[in-house]
C-alpha cells in the first residue's frame, strides 16, 4: 500500500441522516489499516445549493475545508460523500487549472488555498490504495444469501474530468469490491441513474418516480439488496421507500446498504456495530446468515465431492 | 391536422444573453447541433417543460426570457449526463447551472418550492458553519407553508440516534459567513 494515512472529510449528511456511513466507513478503514485524520472545524461544502448562487462563492465555501487540509501535509483528502467530493474537486480542478478564478475564489476566504490537496472518494483508495487483494484477505464471514445491485448514483464517477476515477457510464470499483469480499453481485443497468438527488423535500413526486425505476430495476435484475456509496442515494432509496409505495402503488420492501457496512458484515462486525438497524427497511432476512469462510470452503469441498461421486457413479 | 406548438426563433433574439451565458459558462453554445443526446439521457426530461436540448438551441437563439422562465432550469439535478455525454465535448450541465445562477441574480423562479429548500440550506450554512438537517427541513416547511413536508418520516429517524436537536456549531463559522458576505457584497457591485 502506497499510503496509509489520510485527511477525512465526513462532511454535514455524515453527523446526521447519514451516521451508519461514517461508523462503518471508519470501522473498516481501521480493520484495513488506514488511519484518518478529520480537518479541525470543517465546514460544510456547499453541496448542491452553493452553485446555484455561485460558481466563485461554491468554490470558496469548498476551498476553506481545502485550505485546513493543505495545513495538515497529508496530500490525500478522502471523502465518503459523492455530493462533497464533487464540490472539493470541482473547486479544486478549477482554481488550479484556472489562476483567474483561484483569486477570485481566494478573495472570499479569510485564508488562500493553494492547490495542494488530492480529494478522492473512500470507494477510490479502497479501490486504488489499500487493493482488492488486501481487501479479501480480512473476510472471516461469508453473506451466502446476499444478492446485490451496485448503484453508484450520479455523479460518483462523473463528469470524467472531475472524477477522474472509474468508468463514467459503467463503473465497476463497487462490484468488484463487493465480489472481493464473496458477495454475489447482479448486472444491473441504472448504476448511474439519477435517484432525484436533493429535490426529496421539495419535489418528493418526482423523486418517488425517480427511484421507483431504480428500486424496480434492482429487483429485476434479481438483486434482494442494493448496495451505495451515497447518503442521498440511500435516503432516497430507503428512507422514502415507503412514500414511493404510497405514491407508486408498489410494495417495495429492499433494503439499501452502504458497501461499507456490507464490507464491515464481511469482517464479522454485527449489523449494530455497523448501524444497519438505523435503516428503514430491515435487512435482517439478507444478512442474518454469515456463516464463517473456513465453514463455506469446507461445504463447497463437499458439495463438489459428492457431484464428482454422483458423475463417477453414473459413468 | 395536429397543431404543434412552434416558437419563432428569429424573433426577439437577445444578443447579449447569448454573449454572457458564453462569457459566465466558458462554454461555447454555438457547438451544439441537436444530436439530442443529452436529453436522451436526462432522467428529468419527463419533468421539464424544454428538454435541455431545446433549453440549449433557445440559448443560441437568444431567448432569454423563454429560458430563465423555464422550469427546467431548477429542475435539473446536476447530475452531470448531459456533459459526459455531449458529443462536442459542451459542458451542458454547467450552463443549465449557469442559467440557475442568473435566473437567480434577476429573480426569476419559475420552480419557488426548489429555491426555496436551497435558501433554507444555505441559511442553516451561514448560520452555524455546518449544515443542520432538522433546521434545513423546518425552515423549509416554514418557507414553502408545506408545514407537513414530510412529516410521516419523522417516526423513521426518530429514535435512531439519527436527527439531531441541536446543531454543530463550528468555531469558524464567522469565517463561512464572511465568504457569504463578500458574495454577496460583490453580487451588488455587479451593477
Ligand atoms: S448532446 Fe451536446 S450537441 Fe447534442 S443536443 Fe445536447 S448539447 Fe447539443
Ligand atoms: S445535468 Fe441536468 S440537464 Fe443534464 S442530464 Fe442531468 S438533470 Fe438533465
């Protein structure tokens, strides 16, 4: 592993709605032997709302986290949240392609960022840095009745300039880490769909509509879980869940993981450690037989011995 | 006969609408020749009045008024299909959003009940540093007047330890809410 050390920049959802993320984001770095070191009074990014006022004052609001992040020496600044990661890297792609607009942006901030920091997404470096490899090796646990659909959401692995990791129209970083840790992974088509985004509160139709397609597809693709990497995706998906059934006439009922907690139920952490009960809807019927590697392996050997036995019998 | 409803795009083309959303975007809009590709992959074209191929050949022909009454502008989530995807390489999604911010800038809000859970974000930003979900939700219920937004998720996230009643107050939220001031400050040098 090249580095092992990193700034992590929870951002605002984490504390709140999205508390699971950040425990079980942090439980399985640890397990991995990153070690994480958050910026001293963060703020927040900005998000969604900031651009709509303004590309210069977005970038500002993203650049002061930067900034306490440049301080800090680490280089790496890894961030759960596609929506925060999209505004640290947008600002910063912009000020350091663009001298112009990083004045601009530096006359807003009490103190001038100067480019030296790398934001990438946690799934990123799990990817990158830390190895598929590495990843298997700490399994003890296989989730033998898990089938899941990897959604990465929208703007995860996108524009390509900005994101600079992936493929922006089928990405697999998700799916391969899912079958690094022996989970079955579903081909499914609307990894990048949108799922409404922050339009939940005030356009709560439209975004019932949005994921309606989402969580319908899931289940075509034979998936009974869907796995994400983004606390708006999974509010979407499973906290209004029950409004999509009101409003769509549907009767969903598919849970909706983080692919850190489904990486942390691999591990052998309980789903309470990993906050899996903070979830709408209940995933103990998927993940509630994890039986041990060794014991799987073991099953297979003797599942194979008797198809050999049963050929032989038959030749 | 069918009656389709054309637009006259020879009339009342606004010029300098054109020249600015060029200069504030960066992007040359003249490069776009309808391959429709971006609308093809828009999840929200089913919910715009123009689909953002037609918000973009308004915009090379300098409907302004057209386009800044749009719903479509403040519908659009960003989510970045349209500049993967754009054939010339335009990046389609920072004009829309370049479109938002001057809708904005010269009030004109075709979708209130969007600008207005933004606004409520951006309070709660300025307010305490970071963003407190509880506050940005009831200070959009106050807003908006939709006092039960959604109400019924309540019971869901409550009791999890999730929604917090009091916010994180960072020791350098001064600090967010000059980068607010000076925004704001240079938005009226503008002119
Ligand atoms: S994809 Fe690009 S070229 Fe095609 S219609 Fe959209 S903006 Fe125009
Ligand atoms: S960025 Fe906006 S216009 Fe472009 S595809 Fe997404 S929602 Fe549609």
């Amino acid at each position: 592993m090249a580095e092992t050390k990193y700034t992590y920049y929870s951002g605002c959802s984490l504390e709140g709605t999205a508390i699971e993320y950040n425990i079980s984001v942090k439980l399985i770095l640890k397990t991995l032997g990153v070690s994480l070191q958050e910026p001293e009074d963060w703020s927040c990014c900005g998000s969604t709302p900031a651009h709509t006022l303004g590309h210069v004052f977005a970038a500002a609001l993203a650049a002061r986290n930067l900034e306490i992040a440049e301080k800090m020496g680490l280089g790496t600044l890894i961030t759960p949240c596609p929506a925060c990661l999209s505004a640290l890297k947008k600002a910063h792609v912009r000020m350091t392609k663009d001298p112009a607009f990083k004045k601009e942006v530096n006359a807003l901030l009490d103190k001038p960022y100067q480019g030296g920091v790398t934001p990438k997404s946690v799934l990123q470096i799990i990817y990158e840095d830390v190895g598929l490899e590495a990843v298997a090796k700490k399994v003890t646990l296989a989730l033998t009745d898990l089938k899941v659909a990897p959604y990465y959401g929208c703007i995860l692995n996108r524009p390509p300039e900005i994101a600079q990791f992936d493929d922006p129209e089928n990405p697999i970083a998700m799916d391969k880490i899912m079958t690094a840790v022996g989970v079955e992974v579903c081909d499914f088509a609307f990894k990048t769909e949108c799922c409404g985004a922050a339009f939940g509160v005030p356009k709560r139709n439209m975004v019932n509509k949005l994921t309606y397609k989402i969580l319908n597809m899931a289940l075509e693709a034979g998936a009974n879980c869907i796995v994400v990497a983004c606390p708006l995706c999974q509010q979407n998906l499973d906290l209004r869940q029950a409004q999509v059934n009101a409003t769509m006439r549907s009767s969903f009922n598919i849970p909706v993981l983080y692919f850190s907690q489904i990486i942390g139920l691999a591990y052998g952490y309980s789903p309470k450690e990993l906050g899996i009960d903070k979830h709408a809807v209940n995933a103990d019927r998927v993940i509630s037989s994890r039986i041990p590697v060794e014991e799987l392996a073991e099953k297979k050997k003797e599942k194979a011995k008797k198809i050999k036995a049963k050929e032989e019998e038959g030749a | 006969m069918e009656i389709i409803n054309t637009i006259n795009l020879t009339k009342d083309i606004d010029w300098e609408f054109i020249d600015q959303v060029r200069k504030e975007s960066g992007q040359d809009t003249a490069l776009c020749y309808q391959c429709g590709n971006c609308t093809a992959g828009c999840p929200y074209t089913e919910f715009f009045d123009y689909p953002v191929n037609q918000i973009m050949r308004l915009l090379q022909t300098g409907q302004k008024k057209m386009i800044l009454n749009s719903r479509a502008i403040w519908l659009c989530a960003t989510c970045e299909g349209c500049t993967t995807r754009c054939p010339c390489e335009i990046d389609v999604a920072h004009i829309m959003d370049i479109l938002r911010i001057i809708a904005r800038r010269e009030n004109y809000v075709s979708e209130k009940d969007v600008k207005k859970f933004y606004d409520s974000f951006l309070a709660s930003m300025k307010h305490h540093g970071r963003v407190f979900e509880m506050e940005v939700l009831l200070g959009y219920n106050l807003r908006s007047g939709h006092f039960l937004t959604d109400a019924d998720l309540g019971p869901k996230v409550l009791g999890k330890g999730k929604l917090h009643f009091l916010p994180t107050r960072i020791k350098g939220k001064d600090q967010v809410a000059r980068i607010f001031e000076k925004f704001y400050e240079k938005e009226k040098n503008r002119g």
